[in-house]
C-alpha cells in the first residue's frame, strides 16, 4: 500500500511517561516507573502504524497518554498542529472527536448499566447535543455499519458475544467521525475466527473513511496483515520502525529477529530453529544502564552496557536503534 | 485472512427484542424470591397504612380519650384508664332482646383511655417519617461525599475522610444527643441529627465503589468521548454502584426506625402526646411495673416495629443477592 506523504496527522516526540513509586506512611516518591521513556514517531492521515511489543513494555500506556488518559510526564505530542499536552481541559474535549480509541477487552470497556444507544451515541450526546430520538437513529446506521443489526438499539452489552460487543465498541469510536483511531491491542481478546472478522470490518473502515489507526498488538503477524509501518517498542523505548514490508523481509534488531522467530507457523512438517530469548525481562523500574535490551542479547558488546544506542536510519524510513546493527 | 473476508456477523444470535436491563434482571431474580416478596408486600402496607394515617384517613382518633360505660353500655363521665385487649362484647341491657354491642379495643387502652392499636397505626406514620428523612439526608451526603473522595483522589480524599473519620470517632449516641440539643427536641431535628451522624459507612463504601470503578476501562472510554467529571461520576459509575445503595438504604432504615425508639426513650424525639412507638415503648417502664402488668402496649408498638424492620432486613438480603453483579447465577 503505497501512501501520498503528507504532513503526519499525529507527531509523537520525545513522549515520556513515568508513574512514582510512593513507599512509606508518609508516601515518598522513591523512584520512578518508566513506562514510556523518550518515544518518539509519526502517523500520516489514512496510514497505520502497527506498535508491537510484549506485555508490559508500555504500548498501552503509550496510547493512553496521547489522548490523555494518562498524563504523560513530557515529550511533545503534536496532534493535527495543536500539542495535545499544552491545551486546556474544554479544548481537549474538542480534539477528543477526532482521535478515539477501541479498547482491548470488550467486556470491561462496555458500561454494563447503559443501553446501545447511550454507550455508542454518547459522544453525540455530548458533543452536539442532540434529542436521543435522533441519536438512536444515528445509533442505528453506525452498528450497521459495523455488522450488527439495527433493532439493537435498546440492548444491553451483557446480551452479546465478545465479537459483538467489540462491534459496539467500534460503533463507538467511529460515532464522532474521528481522523485518528487507536486500536489498543482490539483484536487480541478475541477468538482467532473473529479476529479476522474484525480486522477486515476495521480495514474496510479504514478505506471508506480514510482515518489512520494506531494499531497496538503482541502478535506480529495480525500486524504485518493490517500495517503500512511497524514500531517494534522493548520496555519503553522504540527500538525498530520500519515500513512492514521492510521489517518482516529484513529486520535488524536482535530483539525484532527475535519476535518473528517466535511467530508459530502453521506447518506442521516444517522444523524451524528456534532461537529463544535467554533471560528474564527487567523491571521497568530499575532499567539496565546503556542499551535495555543488552541482558538478553547475543550480540552485546562492552559499548552496548555503557552507552543508550543511536538511532541508525537505513533509508526508506528504517530506523533501528543498535550499536551492532550500522551498516 | 484476506479469503474469507466476512464482515457479516451471525446477527440471528441474539433475536430482536428489547432489551432487558441489569436492574431489570435483578428485579427478575426478586420476583422470584418468596420471602423477599412477602416482605416487600409488607413494607407496601406499612407504607400504605403511615400514609393514610398521615393524612387522617385512618387511625385519627388515636388521642381521643374513652369513657367508662354503664351496665346499659352508656358511656358515663369516668376517664377509662388502662383496659385490657377485647374485641368487644354484647351485653345485656334491662330491656330484654335489645342487647348492645360494646366495642373493644383490639389491644386495649392506655392510662388515659386511648386506644392502643390506633397509636401503634399513628406510630407507623412516624417511624416512617423519621426513616425517610434520614435516610435521604444520610444518602445524599454519602453518595456525593463518597464519590468525590473515590474519584478525584488527592487532597479531596484527604479532605473527606478526615472529615468522616472525625465523625465517626464521636460515639454515634453522643453526637446524636448533641445536636438534638443544638437543633431542638422533636421528631424532624432527631431524623435530621440520625441523617447527619449515620452517613459515614455508606460513604466509605461509595467511595471504595468509585476509586475501584474510575480506572475501569467503560469509564476510560466514556473520557476518551470526551464526557466531564461530574458526567462520569454520575451517569457512567454511580449507575454501577447504586445498588449498595438500595442495600444500604434498605437495612439503614431498621436503624432509623430503631434511633427514633431509642431516642425517644430517653426523651429526645416525640413528645408525650403523640404516639410514636418509641414513646410506647418509653412509657412501659412504669407500666410493666403495676401489678398485673400492663402489657399491651408495649407489645402492640414492638410488634408493629419488629415486622416492618424484619421485612426491611429480610428485602435488604434479598436485594443484595439479587442485585450484586457477582452473585448472578
């Protein structure tokens, strides 16, 4: 898929986010969580951006903290040329209609006290004020557009299938007519069946509404299927980004390798070497010094334990961030 | 993937009917429950008989005062003091074949000739009166206080619970006296003085509720729609929390009607004349002294008070089962 360049709808820069560690009655701040630590990357209008990563490393929080659901701790975050962490509370309401987010658990992002109609015209309610006889109208053509049934304006979540129900959650975000929509690992609580199911619904969106998606997933190949570029994130720091064809031909970062090494492929005659990752994840709150991914690497040098790596650019937009890996 | 592109989901799994709410499940699960709908029937007549006696229609003449009668059934000038439960008797008159019927009263008469059962109906009226009032100041405080503590977190929180934590370190019986002396005797201050004081235990729960339910994920969403504070407090998690209080409110309403009696007893709530059931109860003392003991009143005023707060406290339980999320079956 082949994307006129245009200006990035959404310019991640420098994005910090850490949470204290509070000890004691008197609650002391006695270190920080780094849980995104200086991320930085861009989104143009109707791309996806596929961010992978193991549990934990941070994708997530990523996400929330450019829509603001969590307050990053700095960096810039440049969203349609207004930075979303300098504009007061009533301006980031507005901004909220043209970025939203599906959620990864479609049972707990569901308020199971509100009907269809409230949960999915909600942002309707707010943002336009209008008579609920029109939103449940409204209501109606948006869950057909996502595959559902029009009569079921007047359910409840607890009546429908996980499938479903993350049906209605991106009834929800589509709503408002956003531009940018952050897929928080939407598929991964899903059966492989319907998985397939909603990435196509989200794809065939994607190219009736021309939004860009932020796709966040701990399963490479749900990413390779649906991406334009891929940012491979390890506790807290991007360490490859790459378009998706170039990463999956070609990756450079030990851990990237790693990753597709342990993609299962579905042959059951084909032996395939695996090369395992030695060692255990380190916490994000006490880092290894110079390169994070230097306990786990084979390729490690001396350099790599003393100095955080360089960003070394490949051309064609791949960026990989290793001592070992310049040309 | 790309084979078996199938954006049409099976939409037949569900068929099209209206919906059916989580409240509307719970109601379900109650109806099915026998003692909780005999209770409820219960507290609908109790409710049924306080308003009807609040208006006069029924039990009016509870101080209305009885006279002795003649052997003819005539009344005469001498005040009945206490008579002992009857239901009435014929008596036979001078006139042969024209016998007259006495009326008696179904749980006798006080010490100055009036008739129990009808105060112990007035009671009603009152107990619930006290009940509701406090239950609606202590519930509005708890659910705001509470709420705002859970959510906004920080020096809010902070705020609030040393507020409640003073509260509740002043024995409850003490503050209660207090401020009935700062506000006055009388029935509305001791409803108003048993709202203020009894707020502080649905508080910590409503806020527990809150700082559980605002880093769920419905309420992330509801932010990222770009609802306010007081729209997520209100419209997305107390809907989530409310059944605590419809449990709270119906177990706390034993408690009021048990503060009035209590406090009535030692002289804070109705006065003398009027026919709270706490001022029954309060009178017994002297009248289970006499010999032979005077009894029917104070078993008429504890037996209306025990079947409501039975009823109360049995709808209480069964509403827990039946509206807590995670006990559905």
């Amino acid at each position: 898929m082949q994307k006129v360049k245009a200006e990035p709808i959404l310019d991640v820069e420098g994005l910090k986010t850490y949470f204290p560690i509070k000890r004691g009655i008197l609650k002391r701040t006695v270190g920080w969580l780094k849980a995104v630590d200086d991320v930085s990357f861009f989104i143009r209008p109707g791309e996806t951006l596929g961010l992978v990563g193991e549990s934990g490393c941070g994708k997530t929080t990523c996400a929330r903290s450019i829509i603001r659901l969590v307050e990053p701790t700095d960096g810039e975050i440049i969203f349609k040329g207004k930075n979303v962490r300098e504009i007061p509370e009533s301006e980031m309401r507005e901004l909220r209609r043209d970025m939203q987010i599906i959620f990864q658990d479609p049972y707990a992002s569901l308020n199971p006290r509100m009907s269809v109609t409230s949960i999915v015209g909600e942002g309707l309610r707010i943002h336009e004020m209008q008579p609920w006889s029109e939103i449940r109208a409204r209501v109606g053509d948006l869950l057909e557009e996502v595959g559902l049934s029009r009569t079921f304006v007047n359910r409840y979540p607890h009546e429908f299938s996980g499938g479903q129900r993350q049906r209605i959650g991106i009834a929800r975000a589509l709503a408002l007519n956003p531009e940018f929509i952050i897929c928080d690992e939407a598929v991964s609580a899903l059966d492989v069946s319907i998985q397939a199911q909603i990435i196509n619904l989200l794809e065939d969106l994607q190219s009736q509404r021309g939004f860009a998606y932020l796709f966040i997933a701990h399963d490479l190949s749900v990413v390779e299927h649906i991406s334009d570029r891929v940012a491979v994130m390890y506790l807290g720091k991007i360490v490859e980004t790459a378009t998706s064809e170039d990463l999956y031909r070609d990756p450079r970062h030990p851990y990237t390798i790693a990753l597709l090494n342990a993609v299962p492929v579905p042959d059951p005659t084909r032996k395939k070497e695996v090369k395992r990752l030695r060692g255990q994840v380190p916490t994000l709150a006490s880092l290894p010094k110079g390169c994070r991914f230097h306990p786990r690497c084979e390729r490690k040098t001396g350099q790599c334990e003393q100095e955080e790596p360089p960003a070394v650019d490949l051309g064609n937009g791949h960026v990989v961030y290793c001592h070992e890996c310049k040309k | 993937m790309d084979e078996e592109k199938n954006t049409q989901p099976v939409t037949q799994e569900v068929e099209a009917k209206p919906g059916r709410s989580l409240w509307g499940d719970a109601f379900h699960r109650l109806r099915k429950d026998k003692f909780a709908v005999m209770s409820f029937v219960i507290i609908v007549i109790y409710l049924f008989v306080a308003i009807l006696s609040g208006l006069d229609w029924i039990a009016y003449n509870y101080d209305k005062q009885h006279f002795k009668r003649d052997k003819n059934g005539k009344e005469t000038t001498e005040l009945d003091d206490y008579s002992k439960p009857s239901l009435g008797h014929w008596r036979k008159t001078d006139v042969p074949g024209r016998d007259v019927y006495i009326p008696g009263h179904l749980l006798g008469t006080d010490v100055q000739g009036r008739d129990v059962f009808q105060r112990v109906v007035q009671g009603t009226w009152i107990s619930l009166y006290v009940a509701l009032i406090m239950s609606m100041i202590y519930i509005v405080i708890a659910v705001f206080l509470g709420a705002l503590a859970g959510y906004f977190g920080g020096w809010v929180d902070d705020l609030i619970q040393w507020f409640y934590q003073t509260t509740a370190s002043i024995p409850g019986l003490l503050l209660i006296i207090a401020l009935t002396f700062v506000l006055g005797k009388g029935l509305g201050n001791v409803a108003i003085a048993l709202g203020v004081v009894g707020w502080v235990g649905l508080c910590r729960l409503m806020r527990a509720e809150f700082l559980k339910h605002k880093g769920r994920d419905y309420v992330l969403a509801a932010r990222a729609q770009g609802a306010g504070s007081f729209r997520i407090m209100f419209r997305h998690i107390l809907p989530n929390t409310f059944h605590i209080v419809i449990i709270s409110f119906s177990l706390g309403f034993v408690n009021a009607i048990m503060g009035e009696v209590t406090l009535t007893f030692i002289g804070l709530g109705a006065k003398p004349e009027q026919p709270s059931w706490g001022r029954m109860i309060s009178d017994a003392r002297a009248e289970l002294a006499r010999d032979p003991a005077v009894w029917w009143p104070i078993v008429g005023a504890t037996t209306g008070m025990f079947i409501v707060c039975l009823a109360f406290n049995i709808l209480g339980d069964a509403l827990r089962d039946a509206l807590d999320p995670k006990l559905k079956e």
